[in-house]
C-alpha cells in the first residue's frame, strides 16, 4: 500500500505516454509551461468542474470528484461520474437505492490512435473501484471536437495496460530520471518546448536553462 503523499497524479500517466521526458521535467523537475493547446484543455476542465452535481431520472452526475487509490498509489479529479441506479451498485450517502459509477472524461480534441484516455480513464475507474468497493465494467471519454461519447470497457487488458504504466511511472519518479528529448513532431504541440530545448544536446540544454536562471536570480540580487 502506498501513502498519500507517495500518489502520483493520473495526469502524470498521460504526459509518460505522450513524452518521458515531458512526464519527467512536469513532475520530477517540477517545471510547467503552458501553451495555447494546454490552455484550452484547462478551460474545458475548469467549464465542467465548475457546474454542480444534479440528479436526473435514474442518473445522478457528480462533477470534479477527487479520487485516490492507496493500492496503486495514484490519485486525481474525474471530470464527471454519472452514478447509474442498479440493484447491483452500492449505496451512497444521501440517495436512496443503489448506483453503480460509470466516469467520463472530457478531451478537447477527438479520438487518437494510441489508447493515453482510454489508459487515464481506467486509472479514475481502479480510484472509485478502491473507494466504493464496487467493480466498474465501463466508462466514457467525451471528445470536443466530435461532441461525441466514446465507451471505454474496463477489460482486462486496459487494466494490464493500466497497471504497468503506473509501475513505470512510480519507478520514474523514485529515480527521479529525465529521459533525453525525443526530438520528432510531438515536440511541435509541447508546451514544454522551450523549457526542454529538445534541439541542444539534452542534458546540456537543461542545465544552460538552470544556469541563465541562476544568473537571472543574481542580476536581480546585485
Ligand atoms: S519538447 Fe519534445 S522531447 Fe521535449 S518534453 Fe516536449 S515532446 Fe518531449
């Protein structure tokens, strides 16, 4: 079991599949830029968190749950979980009868080829499965761009898939690694561009940054 303060954020599992090196430099180095992409995708989180819980029918939405697993050591915020009535769910404070979660992420853009939402999506499932003690067969990703909902089956591959990458990215962190740049088309839509200088040798560009910051911070002490 893992402690609070040794949970990794789920976003982290999106970044180390996009770029190691941009998971590495966000939550190892602990640095952040932001760019017109990242920025977008912040403003459709923050519209959907911002709008409250509600029922509907046989429905009730929570929106900007936090969710941890102690068992994976991971934690987050779903954007939305839609709680279905069903006798095989679980009781929750405030309602009557059982629900069972079905969570949806939001993405700005449309579908990709590669599985990150489908992977960020299972880990918010394994949270709740550990918070409520229930087993999620299925969720949906919510895409901007298509306006459309995808379903995700929590199958047993997805969770495989799921796992190992979170045993990476713990690993990752534990070693506290900066993989060098990929230097291909992502570093194109990477908000962290200009703090990773993909084209100046890696590990050297890195520490030319740290050393312009340095001298930044004693020009303004002198
Ligand atoms: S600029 Fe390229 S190599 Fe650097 S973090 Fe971004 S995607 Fe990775």
């Amino acid at each position: 079991m893992y402690t609070e303060s040794d949970c990794i954020m789920i976003s982290a599992l999106q970044h180390y599949l996009f770029c190691k090196r941009q998971c590495a430099l966000i939550h190892v180095e602990q640095s952040w830029e932001e760019n017109r992409l990242t920025a977008k995708g912040r403003l459709l989180h923050e519209r959907v968190h911002e709008q409250n819980s509600e029922s509907r029918g046989d429905t009730i939405i929570s929106r900007g749950l936090r969710l941890r697993s102690l068992v994976y050591g991971i934690c987050g915020q779903a954007d939305v979980v839609e709680f279905h009535a069903s006798p095989h769910g679980v009781h929750l404070t405030g309602h009557r009868d059982t629900w069972i979660p079905f969570p949806i992420e939001y993405k700005k853009g449309k579908p990709e080829k590669n599985n990150c939402d489908a992977v960020q999506l299972c880990a918010q499932a394994i949270c709740l499965e550990e918070m409520l003690g229930i087993a999620i067969p299925y969720g949906a990703l919510f895409y901007g761009k298509t306006r459309r909902r995808m379903a995700v089956a929590f199958d047993d591959a997805l969770r495989e898939e799921t796992v190992k990458l979170i045993d990476k990215v713990h690993q990752m962190f534990t070693n506290k690694q900066v993989p060098p740049p990929i230097k291909d088309k992502r570093c194109t839509q990477c908000s962290m561009l200009t703090i990773c200088l993909p084209d100046i040798p890696h590990a050297k560009g890195y520490r030319l940054r740290r050393i312009g910051e340095s001298l930044s911070i004693k020009d303004t002490a002198t």
